[in-house]
C-alpha cells in the first residue's frame, strides 16, 4: 500500500488530508510545490519555521509537518522578526495571502523588507478576500466585481513586486501555478538566498473571485485567464505602459546582496 | 498500473484531465465517498510518464510510479 501513494506525504502531518482548499484551488499546488522545492533541496525539516495568518493561505502550514504559528490577521512578519532575531540559525518561511500581506498587515511588509530580515515570503495572488467571500483586496483588477464592489472595484491595483523592489527588498519573483517548474525554481532560490525573499505566485480562485468577477466557477477557465492576462518579462520590455495595463508581469525582478537585518548589539551581548 | 489515484483524497477538480497530453485520464461515473466525481485512468498504454498531473494535483492525490 505504502507503494502507491506520493512520496511527498511523509512532509504532511498525520491524518490532515484531504486539505480544506476547495476543489480546484491554487493553494494545494503551491503546498505541493513547496514540498517539491524543500525535497529537491534535501532542506531538514526541523529546521524550518512556517507561518501563517489568516486566509485560505495561511492555512498551508497546518498541513506541513513543521513547527509553526498561526494566528492574527496580517502580523505574520511581526513574528517572523521575532524568532529570527531570537533563533537565526532556523529558516522562516512565511505563506500568505494578498490580503492578509499587503492589506492588513500592510505596514510591517513594509519595515521587514526595510531592514531585509531574512525571510521567504511566497504570497498566494488570488485577487480577493476568498475565506470571508470575495472582498475587495488591494490586489484586485481595476473594474472587476466582487461582493462588495457590485458595480466594478474603481480603485487601482498594487503591485506588490514593484513596491518589494522600490522597499529594499533583495529577491522578488512573480509566477503562476499554471507554471510549476518555474515556480519550483523560483522557490528553491528564494530558500537558498539570504535576506528578504519575496515570490508572489499568482492563483486561482474559482469559488469566489471566479464566480463573482469572472461569471464562472469552472477551475480552467480561470487559469485560462491568469494565462492569458500574464506576459513574460522578457517579451514585456518591447510593449508600452498602456498595453501593459491590467497585465502581469512574470518574471525575477532583482536578485542582490545587502547586509541582513540582525537586531540590535544588545541583545547580542546579553547573548555571549 | 502504475498512476495511483487515491479514492479518499481526491476531490474531482480536473486538474490532471486538463494538463495530460494524451488524454490518459477520464471522468466517468466513478464516485467516492464524499460524493465527487473522480478521474479514472482509461489508456494507461498511452502514459508518457511526464509526470505533469503529479506536479499539478492540488491534494497530492496522484502518484506515477516510474
């Protein structure tokens, strides 16, 4: 029997599947995708420290036979400085979603990748508030409906890679599920870079944001979407900033060095 | 056989009929016990060993056996 399931299983805790995500949902590919880039890397497992906050995200690391935190609303950075400052020899690895990352816990976003604390980041796009309805998040297209915008969102979207980059931070990415081996790729250098690693891995949301702005609940036809709205950076270079518009860019935005966040000398000498 | 399904776990999200080539996989009136139409594997014969539903199965649901 133990022959004919995934090998990957052995990272999941005892009896957490099948996961709450709903059918079809980019959360599970991205669980498995990390499991895939943690055991290409042969990383030991103890020595991670996942986090989540609140969202359909954050729930991954329940699933991840690691220690992890999991608790209030878009404070997810505010611990990570604190268990890495306390224990720097342990890799914090931080699932979050939009809303939860750049709405709500907008402010330490900003101050973690300031300082460049040494963590990954993969932030799950999925263009709304999913566990509380479909809200409107900072993420969402310009025009498109959700719950709380009937009549088309008339507020501009963030980009949170742009805004990573122009804050000081030393890795960012962005893909798609519907491109795993890239994805894989883009999360086993985030793991092996030091300083602030951001990856935002856009999904998708087929029981909220597809039923609300898309008019469908069909998984494909939303991947078929993200699909066609995304533009490799490459290719990118050559088009205007109109016929960009309401497009993604996939791509490595910056890949540098800087010198890490690693708090102030007091503690360092209380340490000795 | 060597594509293993697992029965309890999967949730019918058609990931895995969408992404194959080769048309390996079909859903037909196989229900598990939570009620969601699952794929079932129809032309094994036809399986490259891509791996490609593997990687995308969102439940880790899936596992080809090389």
């Amino acid at each position: 029997m133990k022959e004919k399931i995934n090998p990957l299983r052995k990272y999941i805790r005892n009896g957490k599947l099948p996961h709450f995500f709903c059918p079809g949902c980019g959360c599970g590919q991205i669980l498995s995708y990390f499991l895939r880039a943690v055991d290409n890397l042969q990383l030991d497992f103890k020595k991670i420290v996942t986090i989540g906050g609140v969202g359909c995200t954050a729930r991954i690391p329940i699933y991840l036979n690691t220690d992890s935190l999991h608790g209030v609303h878009g404070r997810t950075l505010a611990w990570a400085t604190g268990i890495k400052l306390y224990r720097p020899d342990l890799k914090v690895v931080i699932f979050a979603g939009d809303g939860d990352l750049v709405s709500i816990g907008g402010n330490h976003f900003l101050h973690a990748t300031r300082r460049n604390l040494d963590v990954t980041v993969i932030m799950v796009n999925n263009f709304n508030f999913a566990m509380t309805g479909g809200q409107v998040a900072p993420t969402t297209l310009f025009n498109s409906v959700t719950m709380t915008t009937p009549y088309g969102s008339k507020e501009n979207t963030l980009d949170v890679c742009k805004l990573a980059v122009c804050a000081g931070a030393t890795y960012v990415s962005r893909w798609s599920t519907a491109k795993p081996i890239q994805t894989i790729k883009a999360i086993k250098k985030a793991l092996q870079h030091k300083g602030f690693s951001l990856i935002e891995i856009l999904s998708q949301c087929p029981t909220n944001f597809g039923r609300y702005a898309l008019k469908t609940s069909d998984t494909e036809e939303v991947l078929k979407w993200i699909e066609n709205k995304s533009i490799l950076k490459t290719k990118a270079k050559k088009l205007s900033e109109q016929e960009l518009k309401d497009r993604f860019v996939l791509g490595e935005f910056i890949h540098k060095k800087r010198p890490v966040f690693q708090g102030t000398t007091f503690l360092k000498e209380e340490d000795n | 056989m060597f594509i293993h399904i697992d029965d309890k776990i999967c949730k019918g999200c058609k990931l895995c009929v969408r992404i194959c080539p080769n048309n390996v996989f079909q859903m037909k009136n196989k229900v598990n016990d939570k009620g969601f139409v699952i794929p079932e594997v129809v032309n094994e014969n036809r399986c490259t060993k891509c791996k490609l539903c593997e990687l995308t199965c969102p439940d880790l649901a899936i596992f080809v056996k090389k």
